[in-house]
C-alpha cells in the first residue's frame, strides 16, 4: 500500500516553546491530508483537515492559533504545535487520503509528543 | 459521518476465525465501509472497505449485509500479530474529502 512517514516519530519539548510535525505521502500526491490527536487508551480524534493551497479546517474544540497547519505541496503538511504545554502531550498521526474514488486514507506511524 | 456500533472487546483463538461485527444503521447510501486497525503505538492501518457487496482481500473478507445496516470483518486465519484495535468507520466517497471519523473500536485479543 501508499506510504505516509511522519517526522520526528518521537519528541520531548519544554513548556512554552513549539514544535513542528511533519507529514509526508511518499508515492502519491495527497490534495487532502488530515491530523488527528490520540491520548491514551483513546481513540483517534480528528483536529484538522488541511486541503493543498488552502487554509486548514479545524474541528470544533481545537484552537487553530495553537495547532497551525500548512499544507503547502501535494506531498508535504505541517502541524505545528505553538506554546507547547504539557496537556498537549499526546500521540499525534497524520492520514492523507488516496485520491481515487470511494478510496481511503492512509496514516502516517505518528509522534509521540512529551511536553516537561 | 453515520455513527458505528462496535463491541469493546473480543478473543479469538490463534488459528480460528476472528469476526468482528459493527452495525452502522443510519449508513446513507453513498457512504462506504472502512475497516481499520491500529497495534498498539502505531498509526491505523487500512485493512479494507466495501459499498454494499461482500469484499475480500489478502487481509480478511467484508461482509456487507442486505440492507447494508451492519458489516462483519472476518480474519481467516488469526495470528497473535493480529491482536489490535480494529475500527469500523461510515464515510462518504472521499473524492469529497470526507474524513474518517474513529469510533471507540473493538479491542481483538488473539491468544494462542
């Protein structure tokens, strides 16, 4: 199948500063990619959906001057955490979604964010 | 997105079948099935998905009922490596960009 990677895999920050996640499509051009946030022994929530050349739709709940998502080529979105605090310490997973009909997204191995 | 219905937890016998139900009664007539999985600290696997006929791939088979109000994923054959947490998810033809919305899934202990 369509390969996602994800940069870093894992990162620790302290409180304050931020942190930038990569998501990449290895061998597809991905229009749509979307992010999703996971705590612990929960499921996948979906923060954002971030379209190429467009500004980034946010779900309800997730504050867009925190998490800034750019989406600047077909291969290629950023989730940038801002003021990083520790409640921000989650697992973070990218999917960007296959662009045939009635097709389905692939996800990226996430990163692991630890705020001290 | 049509909301799923999934047991929390199953066991499956290594070798056996593993079926996992999921009921999506308010599927519209547009959306597809997805079925996902995710081993633990790692991101979702694609696993398959159908519209309404019965599907199968080298991972497992789908099968869509009549009225398309449920769906079973069924692993032929379970391996420990198949212990997971395994989603079923109602969405839209993604050419639209509808996105995948997670439920709490079904967490499939395979034990030997």
């Amino acid at each position: 199948g369509a390969v996602v990677s994800q940069h870093p895999s894992w990162v620790i920050c302290k409180s304050g500063t931020s942190v930038k996640i990569e998501c990449r499509s290895l061998d597809f051009q991905a229009t749509t990619m979307f992010w999703y946030r996971q705590f612990p022994k929960q499921s996948l929530m979906l923060m954002a959906t971030s379209n190429e050349g467009s500004k980034a739709t946010y779900e309800q709940g997730v504050e867009k001057d925190k998490f800034l998502i750019n989406h600047a080529s077909l291969t290629l979105s950023t989730l940038t955490v801002t003021s990083a605090h520790p409640e921000d310490s989650s697992f973070y997973i990218c999917s960007a979604l296959y662009p045939l009909a009635g097709s389905w997204g692939y996800f990226g191995p996430g990163t692991r964010l630890t705020v001290t | 997105d049509a909301k799923t219905t999934q047991p929390p937890s199953m066991d499956c016998a290594e070798g056996r079948a593993a079926n996992l139900p999921c009921n999506h009664s308010t599927i519209s007539g547009n959306e597809y099935v997805y079925w996902y999985r995710q081993i633990h600290s790692q991101g979702p696997q694609y696993i398959i998905h159908g519209l309404k006929n019965n599907e199968t791939n080298e991972m497992a088979s789908l099968i869509i009922t009549e009225d398309r109000k449920s769906s079973t994923l069924i692993l032929p054959h379970a391996t420990l490596r198949d212990t997971a947490v395994y989603y079923c998810i109602v969405s839209g033809n993604n050419n639209a960009g509808n996105m995948l919305t997670f439920g709490g899934g079904t967490r499939l202990m395979v034990k030997p």
